[in-house]
C-alpha cells in the first residue's frame, strides 16, 4: 500500500520517502481516506503507531496556500508535543508551502501576533495559548476546515474543557472535527457527542505489538534503596539514551540531582520549568547531547524521541494505561526496547493492576545489597531463586563518567 493510494498527493509522498517513510501505517491507512472525505472522526490509537501523520497529511492535502486564513488547528495537551507536530508538518512544507504556527505558553506572545497579521494557514497549539489568542481577538477560526483534538483524553483530564469548549464555540460550525486519543473516556464521548457529526470511529490495536516489541522487566526494592537499585541497573544495561520516569515534580528534581552528583549525563524535564529551559533539555536530548532524561508524565505522551532504547520507572506508574503510554516511548518503528520498573512493597497492589491491565505477568528480579556487593536476583514462582551476578565490579565505567560510553 502507498500513501498515492490513500489519496495523499505526489508531492507529498515524495517527502515521506525522502524521511524513509514507503508504507502507511494502520492508523494512517484507515483514518486518512476517511477524513479526506470530509468526515468527523475519532480514532483511538496508542502513541507510536503513526497518528501524527494520520492527520497531518489529509490536512495538508486540503489546505489552499492562496487563502491567507487560518484552515486548520491542532490542540495538543502540552508544549512539547505542539513543537513535535510542528517540526512533522514542517518537514513537509516542501511538498506545499504553508505557514505554520506553533502557539503555546511560555514564547513571546507578540510574536505570534504578527505571525498571525502575516496569513497563517495551520495552527498547532496548547489550549491555553489558544484561548488567550482568541480573548484578544488576535486569532480568527470562521474560515476553519479542520479541527484536531490529539490525545484528546489528556487535554480533557488535564482540566482543559472550558479552553475547548471556547475554541470550538468560535470556530466555523461546517467544520470537520477530529478527536485522536489513546482512551476513549467518559469524557471524550461527552465532548464529541456535544460538538461532532456522526463521527466514524476507528481504533487500532496496538497494544500487544507495542508489549511484544519491549522486554519488561520489574525489580523489587525498597524506597530506602530505589536509588542504588536505579543506579545498578544503569551501569549494568548501559542505555545509550533513557528517559528514567518519576511521579512529581519534586521527584525528578531531587533524583536529577541526585544521578549527576554520581555523576551520570542527565537532566530534568517536568511542567516548574520555564519554556525555554523545556526546549534545551529536549533539544539536547534528541541531539544526542545528554543520556538520561528524568521527567515526569509530561513527557510520556505522543514524544518521539528517535534512539530510545530504555525506559525506568523509577516511580511506578498509577495504572496500566499510564504504564503502556510511559514504556511506548521505546520498541518504536519495529525495534526492540527495554523498560524496567522499580517496586517498592507499598506498590505491589498497582503493579498486580498494571499486570491484569497488560493481560501478562512481567519477569521480576529482586536488589539486593550486602556490604560492598550488589546484585540483582530472580524472582521465580517455583522453589528456589536463581542469583545473577550484575556486580558493578566488572562493568567497566570510569567513575567520574557514568553510563554512555
């Protein structure tokens, strides 16, 4: 199957190939006919089975470059994500020269506002920015083809339903409406039965290939030794690049910390950051510029970061959705990752959720620390455990340079 097969112009699908994109992927194939028909959507796809594009390309297809209005709006959940689709729709202004701009909290307000004076086409942006645009009248959605909702369940449980409610409210009521969420929620349903025409659903099932494609690994520990634990783990996997997941804010600063007094290449990314502090961090870490990105949940959804080959959680995650979104950003495009979460004996109730949640039980390995020596050992339901040695002993690091080599 090619994308000119779906409807996708040439032009376009030359740029795909020229970014080693040949074959479209289920969610693309299903979801990108039907919207170029015009028709309201919601699609249920997990992060990393192709969704950006799923949307990106018949919305691209049916922008006209003549018209200097704003034709289509993406709301995403957060900055990060805004600035990836940015990037996406950005790698395919070759094939059709649009304007494209990103709007979200944290950048120079007036700078947008110009861009907008200028003709902007499509917008890609976070609820809040979206509302302030339109409270000063600086942004105008009455000629709007498209509206996208991606991961619609993580804009509405982050509170976002006034925000939304306004945008739609002020936006063209011939529209097409899209809504791309990993769950469809209570919530969701609500919204799309207020503001949808008879969408036509879709949903890929992604998640046992998601599983399949990463070996999970849980290690029991205690909150007194997680970090040691962490650490172990880390010297004896040796990630080329990992994103180590904690529950709060407060969390991944002092386990930030933490690591780099031991001297491991990492960063914090979470929501007390400034913008601009958010953008160098995952700049760098695409760039392959730093290892280890110790962040919150605000970097588990729709992040693409090419080279993930593990994912920690140094928290354990509040349920099995939570579980799939955090450990989906490694064993993307076919390849295999790891994900390795620590468990504390207070958690092992969300742990045995989680399990139920996936339909599968994760292997499991147990710290242990003696003096000196550490080592993790296997958990096993028959009689006795078999140790495994991971001493530190024999993995080779210079102390003062932790991790990569």
């Amino acid at each position: 199957m090619k994308f000119s097969n779906l409807g996708i112009s040439k032009a376009l699908e030359n740029v795909l190939q020229e970014n080693r994109i040949t074959e479209p992927t289920p969610i693309q194939e299903q979801s990108i006919p039907v919207i170029l028909k015009g028709k309201d959507v919601m699609a249920q796809a997990q992060t990393g089975t192709g969704k950006t594009l799923a949307f990106l390309l018949p919305i691209l297809e049916k922008i006209d470059p003549n018209k200097g209005v704003v034709q289509a709006l993406i709301v995403t959940p957060t900055r990060e994500l805004a600035i990836q689709i940015t990037n996406e729709a950005k790698k395919l202004q070759e094939a059709k020269e649009i304007n494209i701009l990103a709007a979200y909290g944290g950048q120079d307000v007036e700078k947008q506002i110009n861009k907008l004076k200028g003709g902007v086409h499509l917008v890609i942006g976070t609820p809040g920015r979206l509302e302030d645009h339109l409270r000063r009248k600086t942004i105008n959605f009455k000629n709007l083809k498209t509206l996208v909702l991606d991961e619609a369940d993580q804009i509405l449980d982050m509170g976002f339903i006034h925000e939304i409610e306004e945008i739609i409210n002020n936006s063209n009521k011939s529209r097409q409406t899209l809504f791309f969420s990993a769950t469809l929620t209570k919530k969701v349903k609500s919204l799309s039965g207020r503001y949808m025409r008879k969408p036509e659903f879709i949903k890929v099932e992604s998640k046992k290939v998601t599983l399949d494609e990463i070996q999970q690994i849980v290690i029991e520990t205690t909150d007194r030794l997680k970090q040691d634990a962490l650490c172990h783990a880390i010297d004896e996997h040796r990630p080329f690049m990992a994103i180590i997941f904690c529950r709060t804010k407060l969390r991944a600063q002092k386990l930030n910390e933490a690591l780099n007094e031991r001297g491991y290449d990492c960063d914090e990314l979470h929501g007390d950051l400034s913008q601009p502090k958010r953008q160098r961090v995952m700049k760098k870490f695409r760039d392959l510029k730093l290892q280890f990105l110790v962040a919150t949940d605000i970097a588990a959804r729709g992040l693409d970061i090419e080279g993930m080959s593990y994912v920690f959680n140094y928290d354990v995650p509040e349920d099995a959705e939570s579980y799939i979104h955090r450990i989906g950003r490694t064993g993307r495009a076919g390849k295999d990752g790891v994900a390795i979460t620590f468990v504390a004996p207070k958690d092992q109730r969300t742990l045995a959720d989680i399990e139920q949640g996936i339909e599968m039980k994760i292997q499991k390995q147990r710290y242990e620390k003696e003096g000196s020596e550490n080592s993790f050992v296997e958990v096993k339901k028959s009689s006795k455990s078999k140790k495994r040695d991971f001493s530190k002993k024999s993995n080779g690091f210079n102390k003062n340079r932790r991790g990569r080599r």
